[in-house]
C-alpha cells in the first residue's frame, strides 16, 4: 500500500508560524516554506533554479528526477503566487 505522502495543514501552520532563534534556522524555514508553496518541489531543483527560471508569474525548470527520461516530460511549470515573493 502506498504511503500517504500529503502534509496535514496544520503541520504546514506550524511550520510557517514557528519561532525560530537563529538565521540558519530562519533559512531552512523560508526553504521549506518555499518547497510547499511550489507544491513539493525537490531539494536539488529548487537549488539549482536559476534567475532565467521565472517568466512573469511562472516558475519553468527541467526536473532533475526524470531529465534522463524519455518517456515522460521532465520541463515542470508552475504559477508563482504573491506569497512566494
């Protein structure tokens, strides 16, 4: 059986409202905070999106899981909402 892989929006109220006591900790917030709002987009792609990455309101990337796949798309596209910025 597959594991449930949503996040509770509690946990996501948590994870945005915490209190953090220092500036790495307040980093890995905006990082996960930022992971969520671009609906669980992976680590290495979101480390490796580049400026040229955003048009307009849209974030376009090349998924780093399947770049090597031919089968499925890897180019992801997703809209950017005013909380992101």
């Amino acid at each position: 059986m597959p594991r449930e892989r949503a996040v509770d929006a509690d946990v996501i109220k948590r994870i945005c409202n915490a209190e953090v006591r220092t500036k790495r900790m307040d980093m890995a917030k905006d990082v996960a905070k930022l992971m969520i709002y671009l609906v669980g987009i992976n680590t290495v792609d979101l480390f490796n999106l580049k400026h040229s990455d955003v048009k307009g309101d849209k974030i376009c990337y090349n998924r780093s899981k399947t770049k090597d796949n031919h089968y499925h798309s890897n180019n992801i596209t997703y809209r950017l909402y005013p909380c992101v910025f």
